[in-house]
C-alpha cells in the first residue's frame, strides 16, 4: 500500500500505510501538544466540518477520521460517505473510496454528486468501461455536471486507449515462441532469459505490452509479427493516468422528515384542547379543498376569498398560504404572493412542516420574482428551494433563469464602438510582443462585440504565439462560424497545424484557404505556409532522424491505435508487398484518413 506522510499545521507528524485510522491516532496523540479530541460529544455536522477542514489543508488520513465519527453518528447521511470516499480517494486507496462511493448512491440515488465518486474510484482501479457507466448515470440525472461530464470524457478515453493497446498485445498469442524462432532476426533473442520472459508476460496479458514496448526488442517483434519491416517501424507507450480528485462538497444534508412511531391506543377520552384543535383543522381543510375545487375552475376571486377563510379557520395550516400564494401568482399579483411565500416560510419554520412544503414556497417566490424579470432574486429562492427538496421542474426553471441571466448581463455589455477600442489596443500590443496583455483586451473585445470574427482571430494569433493551440484552435472556429469567407482564420488553423507538426492537415487548410481567397489578397501568405507544410513533411520522412520520428510516433495514441487494428495491418502489408494498392485504398475516406495519419507521423514514407 502506498505511504504518506501526515503534516498539521505545516509540521510533519509522520508516516502513515494507507489508511490507517488506529496510525493515524496514535501520530496525532504524540505530535500535538493536546490530546487528539474527544468527539463524542460532537454532532455530524460538527465532525463533517472539521473533516472538510482537515481535507483542504491535504490532511486525507485526519479526514477520514472525522468523516468516519461523523457516520457512526448520521449513518444515513450520503454526504458523509461522499466525502470520505473523496478523502480515500486523494489517498489513492481506490477500493475504499469505491466502498463509501457505492453506499453514497445507495442511500441517495438521486443524487448526482455520488455518481462522481463513483466514476473517480472506478477510474483509479482501472475499470474504465464501469467508470464510464457511473458517469452516465450521474448524467442521467442531472445532465449539466460538468465534473461528470469532464469524468466521462476522461474514462472513454483511457477506456479507448486501452483497447487499441490489446489490438497489439494480442498479436503474441497461439504459438509465438515458434514463430520468433523460424525468424532470422529474431530468433538470438531466446537465448535472452528477460525477453523471454517478456513474451509470456504479454502472452498472458495483452495489456502488458504497454510496460513492454520501450524495449527495441519487443517493437521489432511486434513489428515482424505483423508481417512488416522490423527496421521501419517505431514502438509506443501508455501512460496510466489517475483521476484528478475532486474537491470535497460542503453541501448541507437536507433535513430528513421526522417518521413518527404508531401511536399506542387512546387509553381515555380526549382532553377539550386536542379536540378543538382537530375541529379547527378539519373545518380548515373543508374551506381549503373548496378554495382548491375554483382554483381549477380559474374562479381565483372566490378562490382567494376562500382561502382566507381557511386560513383564519386555522393558522397552522400552512398549506393554505401556500395555495394562496398560487391564487396570486395567477392573479398577476407578483408582489403580494412572494409576500405570501414568505410568511408560509416563516411559519413553517416556525412548526417544523414537512420541507417539501418550505420548498414549495421558495420556488413560488422564484417563479414570481421571475415574471418582475428580477432574475437574480429568483435564482436565489431557486436555489434556496433546490437546498430544501431536489425537484427536476426546479432544477430545470433554475437553469433556464440562469442562462436568461447570463445573456442579458452580456447583451447589457454589448458595445461595438468600445470593441474596436479594445482590439486596436490589442492590435498595439501585438506589435510589441506582448501577447498576454493583448489576449485580455482582444477578450474584453469579444465580451462587448462577440458577433465580429476579427476579434477572434485576432486573439487565435496571440494564443498561437504563447502556444495555447487549442484556445487557438477554438477561436479560429469561432471566426469561421461568423463568416464563412474569413480567410485569416484558415491561415491561422494551418499555423496551428504546423505548431502540431500535422503538416498534411496543414497543406489542406492552405487549399481550403486559397479556395475563399477569392480576390487573391491573402496569396503570398499562403503560399508562404504551405512552402513550410512541404517541408516539415520531407523533414519527417527524411531517413537522418527516421529512428526517432518512428519512436515518437508509436508513442502517439491515435498511430498505436490505427496500428492495433488488425484491418490496417492487413492495409499496410498489401500497400508494402504492392504500392499501387495504396490508391484503391485512399478511395475509402475512413481508410485515407488514417492512413495520412500515418504519412504525417512519418510511419509511411511517400517518396
């Protein structure tokens, strides 16, 4: 088990095997100049407090075992399990996270957050097709997690990598020692007792062949295997990635209804209080179910009025306000039913009622707040709603309201005049070479005027320079989007192509580019661009550095998975034996296009 070594407030306490709660302890007994604390008299909320304290500060072992007194106190609380699935999960114990995180969806399979954990603990096994599985289920639920969708993108990639690694691994199967030994070039390695044990290993698990594959042995016998030319070929490498652990959530439990316990036979006639109370109520709720009979009927006068009976009939009848408060909302009467909302809120509280009905309230407040287009009070009793009770509707208008909010804070901001401002200054500092400062004004540019595309090619040149190539790219695309016949953006993606030494791709983006330079005027600088395409390509494929460019290009997934697939190897081996094959081949685009992959990694030579 991996070790760690346990620090509180910046002092090094001592080492700790994993998850050792009884370790743990007895470091915090002897290190700290007062006894570890006695937390038996402590609520959940105060032990989940101190867990998230001791987990920001990176004290994982100290939060485990907060979150575990925490439990023992709450054990219903999905939280709780949450959180220390979190914690064992920063400790690498994978298998214990994967425990907590399972009970986590078991008490609340509602809740999206457990899904996460799920999927992080599943990631950290290795079990990518099931940590795929969990993110999807969180997305089922509440589609818009960007964790989860971050999570489900990262496992589909291992998951994917991994199963173009088995499409090679599994060329050492059947009787591999024989054909090693009719080989020629092959067969003195036999006599080498670590290759041979090489080869049993990938034998008896494909996937081995990723610890494997740096040693030039191993690649020249993949490499005859496949029934190609040992020296042409390169060989790669996988690198087992861990999923980044997320930060543990400070999200309140949402208080549980009270169950009550059957209620023993009345041993004696009811005292006069008792029965005058149940006479109220139900003359409250005949007045109410009235009220609720022309509600339906859009009767919302007689409705209100009876509404006012019920509740005078009975005030602790809450739900009576909060039928009212509908009335008015129907009424157009914004202002009164958020009054209304908030005084069923207060009483509630006051009564302890059942929290859906709270939740209820503070959504009618949101909806109300809504239609007086003050948005951002009612994503604030949204939010408030969504912490009482999970309603999908809720949830849903909270989004909806949230982007209404976004966008109207950014057509508000909108400002052409000051957008050419900002890219002039840009424009300046461009020249100059300071293309951090002249990156946050071309974005001040776009955030007063995101409808003119100059702006965000004019910022893809900056990320260019500083080689954030993906933010490039992006901006590129957004140009293109606004106006098809941008020619700068084309220019621009083939920059970005060459950065990425995909000079294929390259040369095609300058022909797609001279195809929208209708006038010319951009002639020279593409020509300029393609001239450095050709000549990278000749640059990969020229026999002084073939050696390396091979090794780094095994050492790209895409290549290694095109070259795990058994259809390519067939492909290449034909395209070897006989070239003409290679253009009936290019006819299919799913073919051409990897197989230009191949070219612009220098696997295949076109000279």
């Amino acid at each position: 088990m991996p070790t760690f070594i346990l620090f509180r407030n910046g002092n090094e306490l001592g080492k700790v095997v994993g998850a050792d709660i009884a370790q743990v302890e007895k470091l915090v007994a002897a290190n700290l100049t007062v006894a570890y604390p006695d937390t038996a008299g402590w609520t959940a909320e105060q032990l989940k407090a101190a867990g998230n304290k001791e987990f920001s500060a990176g004290n994982h072992p100290v939060a485990v075992k907060y979150f575990t007194d925490a439990i023992s106190k709450d054990p219903k609380n999905h939280v709780l399990y949450s959180n220390r699935s979190a914690s064992y999960a920063s400790m690498r114990n994978y298998t214990k996270a994967l425990i907590d995180a399972d009970e986590t969806v078991k008490i609340s399979p509602n809740w999206a957050k457990g899904y996460s954990r799920k999927g992080a603990a599943l990631h950290g096994l290795g079990e990518y097709k099931e940590a795929v599985e969990a993110y999807k289920a969180g997305l089922a639920i509440e589609p818009t997690n960007a964790l989860l969708t971050k999570g489900l993108e990262e496992a589909e990639s291992r998951l994917e990598d991994s199963e173009g690694a088995d499409g090679l691994g599994k060329l050492f199967g059947g009787d591999v020692f024989a054909k090693i030994a009719g080989n020629p070039k092959l067969s003195s390695f036999l006599a080498q007792p670590d290759y041979v044990t090489k080869i049993a290993e990938i034998q008896k698990n494909p996937k081995n062949i990723n610890v494997y594959m740096q040693d030039p042995r191993i690649m020249n016998t993949m490499m005859a295997l496949m029934g190609l030319d040992a020296t042409a070929m390169g060989q790669d490498d996988f690198e087992a990635s861990r999923p980044a652990e997320k930060e543990v959530e400070e999200v309140k439990s949402a208080p549980k209804p009270a169950t009550k316990a059957k209620e023993p036979e009345p041993m004696e006639v009811e005292d006069e209080e008792t029965r005058e109370k149940k006479e109220k109520r139900a003359a409250s709720d005949k007045a109410k179910d009235a009220g609720n009979a022309l509600y339906k009927k859009r009767a919302f006068t007689d409705a209100l009025a009876k509404y006012n009976e019920a509740f005078e009939l009975d005030e602790t009848n809450v739900t009576v306000l909060t039928n009212k408060a509908a009335v008015l909302f129907e009424m157009a009467k914004y202002e009164e039913c958020i009054k209304v909302c908030d005084d069923a809120v207060e009483k509630g509280r006051e009564l302890r009622v059942d929290f859906k009905l709270i939740a209820k309230a503070f959504a009618r407040m949101g909806n109300a707040y809504s239609k007086l287009n003050d948005h951002k009070n009612a994503i604030k009793f949204y939010e408030k709603s969504l912490s009482e009770h999970r309603t999908p509707d809720v949830l849903t208008k909270l989004r909806e309201t949230e982007k209404l909010q976004k966008q109207l804070e950014k057509e508000a901001y909108r400002n052409p005049e000051l957008a050419d401002a900002a890219r002039e200054i840009g424009n300046e500092l461009f020249k100059k070479h300071d293309y951090v400062e002249a990156v946050k004004h071309y974005t001040e540019a776009i955030k007063r005027n995101d409808a003119d595309p100059r702006n965000f090619s004019n910022r893809a040149a900056c990320y260019i320079k500083l080689m954030a190539l993906p933010e490039a790219d992006k901006d590129c695309d957004e140009a293109i989007k606004l106006d098809g016949g941008f020619v700068k953006a084309y220019i621009r993606k083939a920059s970005i192509l060459m950065a990425k030494r995909d000079y294929s791709k390259a040369m095609d983006m300058c022909n797609e580019a001279k195809e929208k330079d209708v006038e010319g005027k951009h002639t020279t600088e593409i020509e300029q661009v393609m001239l450095k395409a050709y000549q990278g390509l000749n640059e990969v494929q020229s026999g002084a550095n073939r050696e390396d460019t091979l090794k780094r290009a095994m050492n790209d997934p895409e290549v290694q998975k095109i070259m795990g697939d058994p259809v390519m190897q067939s492909i290449l081996q034909q395209m070897q034996e006989d070239p003409a094959a290679a253009r009936d081949h290019m006819k299919n685009p799913q073919i051409a296009a990897k197989i230009r992959t191949l070219i612009n990694a220098g696997i295949i030579s076109t000279r």
